[in-house]
C-alpha cells in the first residue's frame, strides 16, 4: 500500500499554507514563536493559536464527516449555543461540572439527531433541514439563559475551558484527543469507507447493503456533539453562557477549515487530519491580524484577501498548472505509475 | 377599503373607553427586540415606570425588525392610544407612519436611537450621548493618572456602529491635550465577552504584559473578558492595569466591588422615566418638551457602594 507516502503529500498544501501563515505572524510579530511557562501555564503566540482555534477545530471533525456524506451542518453555531447555555444552567441549579458537561453533551445529541432524523429519514437537502436549527436554535438557547448572559463559577466547568492539563490548556488537549480519536475509529474500522461511499453515491452504496440512514443519522449525532463540546468549551472560557453571541457564524468557520482541508463539499474522500490544519490555518490569520496592530476596518478585509488567496492556490485548475510545470522540467515517468495507482484506489 | 373601515370602527369603538377613565393613561411600547442585556433591562424598567404611574403599557417586540415596529405602530394608532414610545431598529423609513401618529394626534417618543425624519413628526427623543460617555471615560482616566505616562490599550465595539464610532471620538477628545496618555493598540472585540478576551490576550502578548498601564473597552462586557485575560496572564486586573469601560451592567459593578476594574460610565436603562414625565406633562397642559431629552452618563468608581448597586440590578434582567 502506497498508505506509508500518501499521507504526508495529502496534507502537503495544507502544511505549507500553515507554515506561510504563520511565517506571516513571525513577521508582524518577531516573538511569535517563543513559549514561556508562566502561572502554570504554556504562554505565548503558538499556545494561542491552537488554543484559540479549539472551538472551530472540534466543529470541524463533526463538519468533515457530515460533508464527506455529502450534507452540510448549518446548525452547529446554534448548537453550540444550546450547550453552552444547557451547560450554564446546569451549575447555576447547584449540580457538578461532570452533570453539566453530560447535560449539555445530551442537548447537542438530541440536536443532531433531530438533523439527522430530517435529513435521512425524511429525505429534506441537508442545507435545509439543518438550518432550522440554525435559526430556532439561538432562540432556544436564550430561552434556557432568559436572555442574560449566565454567569458560573463553578471550578471544574471552568477548567474545560480556562484550565490546562501539565500546562497544557484543556481546549487544546480536547480537540487534539478528539481529532485523534475519530480519525482512529473512522480509519482503523470500514466505517470511514462507508461514510465515503454514502458521499459518492448514495444509491449504490443502499444497493451494496450499506444502512445509510443510521449511518447519516449518528454523523450528524457525532456534529452535534462535537458543536456541544466546543460550546462547553467556549461557556467555560468567558465563564458564562452568552446565548446571543456563543458559536455566532461559527459555522462558516467549520465549513472554511473543511474546505481549506482540501475535502469536497460534494462528499466522498476526506481528511479529518486535513481539516484540522484547515481550522489552525483560520486561526493563524486571525492571530496575525489581531498581532499586526492593523486598524479593525482592515480585520475582515485582509482576511478575505488571505482566504481567497489559499482557495485560489488550492484550486484545481492551479494544482494541475503545477503539475504539468513540475512534468515539463522533471522525470515524468515515476509520477505517471502514481497517478494509475491512485485513480486505482 | 374595508380593512381601514375596520381599523377606524376599531378606534371608534375604543376612543370611548380611553375617554372614559381620563386618569388611567394607556401607553404603546415598540421595543426593538432583547438582543442584549441592556436591551431587556430598559424592557424591564419601562413597565416598572409604567406600573408605579398607573399606567397601561401595551408592550411589542419587534425581534428586530422594522415592518413588526411600523405593524405595531399602526395597531397602537388603531387602539387609540394616548401616546407610543418607540425604539427604533433603524433610523430611515418612519416618516409614514409617524404621519399617521401625527394625523390622529397620538405624540410619539424616541427611545435610545433617534430617526432621519422631521423632528415635528415626534415630540421628543430620550437618548443618552454617546461621545459624552466617551469623554468622560477620557477625562476620568486623565484625572486618575495625574500626569504619569500611561500607554492605553482600547477595545471597540462593533466596527462600524455608532457606539463603537462616538465612545471612541469622545475618549479620544478627553484624552486631547495630555501627552502623557497615548492608545497604543486599539482593535475591535464586538461587544462580546469571548472577543475582548481574546483581543486583549494578543494585546497582552504584542505589547508584553508590563507595558499596558490601562484598557478601555466601549462596553464592559468586554471589559469583562479582559480582565480574564489578564488574571491568565499572571497580573492584577484594577492594579497593573487600570481598568475604564462603558454601560454599567452588573457583573461591572461586582468587579469593580471585587478591585477587579476601576471605573465605568452608565448607560441608563430608564429611559422611560424622562420620557413618560415629558409624556404626561404634555397630555396634561400641553407643554412642548426640549426635542432631545439628554440622559446622565453617571461614572461608577470603587468610592460607590457597588455591590449595592449590583444586588439592585441583578433583578433588571441585564
């Protein structure tokens, strides 16, 4: 099996896009990279960006294996708002970290299966049936807060947020135990391959005995879940529930990181690796530009012009530019046997 | 045709009983939506007012949007009420509507915001001034650095709102004039607690931690995040960084009560109580209030009883 070389050239456009953005945060920022121990805690550029980038990373492995099927999850911003407010509202009734965390938890999967019960079993498209949720959801978030931002101060909650673990921040650990863990269920077991073929195409994956409708179902369980972790993570942070502005337009971030991963919105192959470099590419961009010191008018606008300069770089059209650049000047003859083997597989 | 019939017999129906109990008055409240804590507060406030006058509000909420106002509006006209308050949304496309008020001689209050329409079409507006806050976070900071040099960093409101636009303007002059005091880094939090967080964590790291002597924020909700911030990163929020805002909910007040944060400009919720006195005052005699109605921007400091203040407006709704 090629499985040994393939990964690593997967991820290439993704790696070297990070390594450019944060090239660009070295340069804005000349401290960038050094990181001190300080209150216990990892302190510093890096430390930011991937502890800032928790929320959208973890929405992004719900994202990648509900796009993979070849749906999309609008919802997860509002998701993350119901969590995030169930959470809050747990502890202010005097329970545990660990009762509110399941609480929540529990809100994120019901969520996702109401998606998912729309989507598969009543066949409504995807960006339909999920943004109901995107627009009922918020309002059901502040009828659990009542419209304030409800505020806790319950440690172990906190922690999940604000905390670390060995120094570490907690959000980090999460996200990355997270990706790791799904990445092993979906790779080591047939079920990646399943999600895949219901992406590719649904019918001859039902005719070849695949249980679609359970499968798409527990992919938009898995999103909602990972929406409700990210909002627990983010209530825990600012530590209160801020059911107006918790996860707003955090779902275009999610779909932005799975994009940037290189993973087609028309479903099929995926790379949750890939996506996760995606979120931490986002949140290099965001870090260089609070770093840059630029005015805020500029924030939005740099931002665009970086997106769309990675998209452009990404684009096939471009990708394939190259490759007729790289045949032209170098040995053609061994690319050739790779591009058989991989449209073999 | 028919549908104006029904609202003219509506109000000809009802005209009776509003002339009938001329003590009790009945009031039209268009509120914009509950979209903040502030916002819900000066809900709450608005019927207290009304309660403690005996008055009969009739409460709408717009969720935002404009066409639920001016619907609102016309069924306030159509009930015959004895006047509207009114919070709009947006500032063009009232003048319609704020006609029809004035064609059956229902005065209308400007609440908060004001509109692009002829100031004739409404009695008054009760609005705070927004650079005037502004300035007097300037000044207060100004007084409280008494010519030690002081490097600020400035957290802004949404880019683009007036808020965000005027409580920078109005810190900016009353800061004018004193060299000791420079905005190092200003960036946008959006109002929100998680952005002014994270905003002022990169302040934190680009500036490094010792060389920010003080913060404003353009509202303390991120003042709120920020002093998070600053805790994570090993400092005493209210010592080693002097902290100023804007708005005076109540998690500034326990902060501030907590010597977490130093000082914040309150933007009223009563915005009722001016304007249901200019309101009454005008129903019974007939006297024309000022056309802008202007509301204290009262500065909250550790020498006020905070946690007083803070017990008093937990129950707003904030």
């Amino acid at each position: 099996m090629a499985a040994s070389h393939s990964p690593l050239r997967r991820l290439a456009p993704q790696l070297v896009i990070l390594a450019a953005v944060l090239a660009l945060n070295l340069a804005v920022f000349p401290d960038f990279f050094r990181i001190e121990f300080q209150n216990g805690r990892l302190f510093g550029g890096v430390v930011d960006v991937l502890n800032r980038g928790a929320p959208t990373a973890i929405l992004a492995i719900g994202m990648t294996l509900v796009i993979a099927t070849k749906g999309i999850d609008l919802s997860v911003g509002a998701v993350m708002a119901i969590a995030g407010a169930c959470a809050a509202k747990i502890v202010a009734d005097g329970h545990g970290w660990g009762t509110a965390l399941a609480g929540a938890l529990a809100a994120g999967a019901a969520c996702g299966i109401w998606n998912g019960v729309l989507v598969a079993w009543l066949r409504i498209q995807p960006i339909v049936a999920t943004l109901v949720l995107m627009v009922a959801g918020r309002g059901i978030a502040q009828l659990v807060t009542e419209g304030t931002i409800l505020t806790f101060l319950n440690e172990g909650l906190i922690h999940l947020g604000a905390g670390t673990i060995l120094g570490i921040p907690t959000p980090v650990v999460i996200w990355i135990a997270l990706g790791a863990g799904v990445t092993w269920a979906v790779r080591k077991t047939a079920l990646g391959l399943l999600i895949e073929a219901i992406g590719i195409n649904a019918a001859a994956s039902r005719l070849a005995g695949i249980n679609a409708r359970v499968l798409l179902t527990c992919v938009y369980l898995v999103s909602g879940l990972c929406a409700a972790l990210a909002g627990v993570i983010v209530a825990a942070d600012i530590k209160g529930a801020d059911a107006n502005n918790a996860g707003l337009w955090m779902e275009l971030d999610a779909i932005l990181a799975v994009v940037i991963g290189g993973n087609s919105l028309l479903g099929g192959r995926f790379s949750i690796t890939a996506s996760l470099l995606g979120a931490l590419i986002i949140q290099s961009v965001n870090s260089a530009i609070l770093l840059s010191g630029m005015p805020p008018e500029f924030n939005l606008v740099i931002k665009a012009v970086l997106i769309l300069a990675i998209l452009v770089i990404q684009s096939p059209r471009i990708g394939h530019w190259l490759y007729i650049l790289r045949a032209s000047g170098g040995d053609p003859a061994p690319r050739r046997a790779k591009t058989v083997k991989e449209t073999a597989r | 045709m028919t549908f104006k019939a029904t609202l003219l017999a509506g109000a000809v129906a009802l005209a009776p009983v509003a002339a009938a109990a001329d003590d009790d008055l009945t009031i039209g409240f268009s509120q914009i939506g509950s979209e903040s804590g502030w916002r819900a507060a000066e809900t709450t406030v608005t019927k207290q007012q009304a309660e403690a006058r005996g008055i009969d509000l009739k409460f709408a909420d717009a969720q935002q949007k404009q066409e639920n106002q001016i619907k609102a509006l016309r069924g306030f006209i159509a009930q015959g009420v004895d006047g509207i308050l009114l919070a709009p949304v947006v500032a063009t496309g009232w003048d319609d509507v704020l006609e029809e008020a004035q064609e059956a001689e229902i005065p209308v209050i400007l609440m908060d915001r004001t509109v692009d329409a002829d100031p004739s079409l409404y009695l008054t507006a009760v609005t705070s001034d927004l650079v005037h806050e502004g300035k007097v976070a300037g000044e207060w900071l100004v007084s409280e650095m008494d010519g030690k040099d002081c490097r600020i960093v400035e957290l802004q409101g949404t880019t683009g709102s007036s808020p965000a636009i005027d409580r920078k303007t109005g810190f900016e002059q009353g800061i004018a004039g004193h060299g000791n005091l420079e905005i190092v880094r200003s960036q946008t939090g959006d109002f929100t607690r998680a952005q002014g967080k994270v905003v002022m964590e990169s302040f934190l790291k680009a500036e490094g931690p010792g060389n920010i002597c003080a913060l404003y924020a353009h509202n303390d909700d991120m003042a709120v995040g920020a002093i998070q911030a600053i805790k994570e990163a090993g400092l005493a929020p209210g010592k080693d960084i002097v902290i100023v805002a804007i708005d005076a909910v109540p998690d500034a007040h326990l902060a501030i009560a907590n010597g977490e944060m130093n000082a914040t400009i309150e933007l009223t919720p009563d915005m009722a109580g001016p304007a249901l006195d200019a309101l009454q005052a005008y129903l019974q005699d007939g006297t024309e209030p000022a056309k802008w109605i202007q509301t204290e921007s009262r500065l909250y400091t550790a020498s006020d009883d905070n946690m007083a203040v803070y017990e008093q407006k937990k129950s707003l709704g904030y």
